[in-house]
C-alpha cells in the first residue's frame, strides 16, 4: 500500500458569483427538501415566485433575515392578478423560519440546509415544539439577549488544559477525535465548522481567540505548527482546522500507521500467547482497528467480508469464540 507525501492543501474559496450561486441553491434545496416545493415545478410554485417577487433568492443573504411580517406579507401573480400567498404556504415558511433559528441557537452557528436528516428534524419540531403564536427571534440576538458572551464563560468555562499537544503525525486519527470532542464539550464545534454564519461579532472574537490560543500553544507538529502561524493575523480558526485535517488525513505518516494496523489485523493471532488481556477485550479491539484503518485509508477500505475472514483467521483455534464468529458473519452479510 503506498501513502502520499503530507503537503499542505489549497483551500479553494469561491468567488462573489459563485457563492451567490451557491446560496441561490441552499434556498432552492431547503423549500424542496423540507418546505414541500415539488422540484419539477419549482420555477412557478407559489412559493418561489412570492419570495422572488420580494427579492428573496438566497438563503444566508435574504431569506433567514425575513421576519413574521415580511411572510404574512408575501404575495405573487396568479391569472394575471397579484393575490396573498395561500395561508398553507405562509405557516410553512415561518415554521421552518422558526425551525432554522431555532436550531442554529442551540448550535450557536447557523445550520447546515444541505444536511438529508433536516426535513426529519423540521417535521418532528414541527408537530412537537413550534408555536406559531409566538415571535421568531434570530439566533443570533436570542444569543445577544441571553448574553452569549457572558454565559459562554461562565456556563461552559474554558479551559485550554483541556486539549492535549500533537506531537506526532501517526497519531492523528485517534488526536482529531479527541479535539472534536473537546470542541464539542466547551461549545466550539461550530468555530472549525464551514457553515458557520456569524451573528454575534462580541462572542465570536473571543472564541476565535481563545481556540487559536489553544492551536497555537497544542500544534506542535512543524507542519500543524508551521499553518497555525502563517494565519496569525486572521486567526480564521476554520481555515487553520481544515488545512491541517487536509494536510495530516493525506499524510505519508498516516499512512504508514495505517499500513501497521494492517500487518496487525493480517498476521495476529489469538492463539499465539502475544495477548493479555481477556478475549473480549480483544474482539473489540479488533473491531476499533478496523474501523480506524478505513478511516486512515479509505482507498483501501476494508469491506464486510474482508473483516469477516481476516477475525476468521484471527481467532482460528479459538473454538469457544466460534459462535461470535456466526454472529459476526450474519450482521455483516
């Protein structure tokens, strides 16, 4: 198996045009996917043209500013006439309003459209938790209101010690979950995430500060090192992240870890006394080195029935594990 050399990666960033493209499509996905606009007809549905009669056609620019007003305003033509826009089509449109701030509050960054799972979700807030008497407030001065600043601090507090040194390129798996994890645990997912919109200029500065100080201070690998100080003056912690996930998932390094983990998996045996700890233990390691050598090389990605012949292979003689075996053999075929 060969790796490829660790270069750091361009990121490509789009042009004026492009992004408004871009978002042209976010707000055509979103009233297809979750707001019911058959896709076959989008281009005359009410809908669309009573949000393009009142300039709405992209979705982070236009349409998640609207207010309750705007949508009980919307009109469109119909025979030649300019009519309300059917009360249906008004109470979905402010129910996924809702949902959008909604969900971006309790995320403390603006959603993804794009995600499959959100009409799942939107039903679900839908019919059990929006009220359509109620105000919709944008997340970002829900946060203002509640004091992001203030309640960031003293509810989740901080604590750079929290996140540990990269030293080594052949640990970068198991390192990047445990930074998400963190990220996750201090509410900071969104700073490394693409999506992100930001709303509250106060909050965001003193996180992004505080992550880069945690960057700067934990990167010390030279080429993790080396993109963390060439962006000291932006400090665009989503940037850093996604060069140095680009430039460490294609690693030389990573891939020789990966090109261990599959001596292992190809030559251990149960039987050969090297193991010391219960069977057991070892099954589920088994199992976790797997799915971290797909996760390494996913160009060489092994399938369900590799994995069954190689834990065939190394549990052989082991005739006390067989029925795992058949276990294991059925929930992968």
């Amino acid at each position: 198996m060969s790796g490829t050399t660790g270069t750091a990666s361009t990121v490509v960033t789009m042009t004026p045009a492009e992004e408004k493209a871009a978002d042209k499509a976010r707000l055509l996905t979103a009233l297809v996917n979750v707001c019911g606009v058959p896709h076959a007809h989008w281009k005359t549905h009410p809908i669309v043209l009573a949000l393009k009669r009142d300039g709405v056609t992209q979705f982070n620019v236009d349409f998640i500013h609207l207010t309750a007003a705007d949508i009980d305003g919307l009109q469109h033509e119909k025979g030649g006439d300019l009519v309300p826009l059917e009360l249906n089509f008004k109470m979905m449109l402010r129910a996924f309003l809702a949902f959008y701030h909604h969900e971006s509050h309790k995320k403390r960054g603006g959603i993804n459209v794009l995600d499959t799972a959100l009409p799942v979700q939107f039903k679900i807030f839908r019919n059990s938790e929006h009220d359509p008497t109620k105000e919709i407030t944008p997340w970002g001065l829900a946060i203002s209101h509640n004091k992001g600043l203030l309640d960031w601090n003293k509810l989740i507090k901080p604590s750079a010690r929290d996140f540990k040194p990269f030293r080594e390129a052949n640990i970068w798996v198991d390192y990047k979950e445990a930074f998400m994890i963190t990220l996750e645990a201090q509410n900071l997912t969104h700073l490394v995430g693409p999506s992100y919109v930001v709303t509250d200029a106060h909050l965001h500065k003193a996180q992004q500060t505080f992550l880069y100080k945690v960057l700067q201070d934990n990167m010390l690998h030279h080429e993790a090192k080396s993109i963390v100080k060439s962006h000291s003056k932006t400090k665009d912690v989503a940037l850093i992240w996604q060069l140095i996930f680009k430039t460490y998932d294609k690693s030389m390094s990573t891939s020789l870890n990966g090109d261990a983990l599959l001596s292992w998996l190809t030559s251990s045996r149960l039987d050969d006394g090297k193991w010391n700890r219960t069977q057991g233990e070892y099954l589920t390691f088994y199992e976790d080195t797997v799915n971290k050598f797909n996760e390494m090389c996913p160009d060489s990605k092994i399938n369900d029935m590799q994995g069954v012949r190689m834990l065939q292979n190394l549990i052989a003689n082991t005739p006390n594990l067989a029925n795992v075996l058949i276990l294991y053999r059925q929930t992968k075929a």
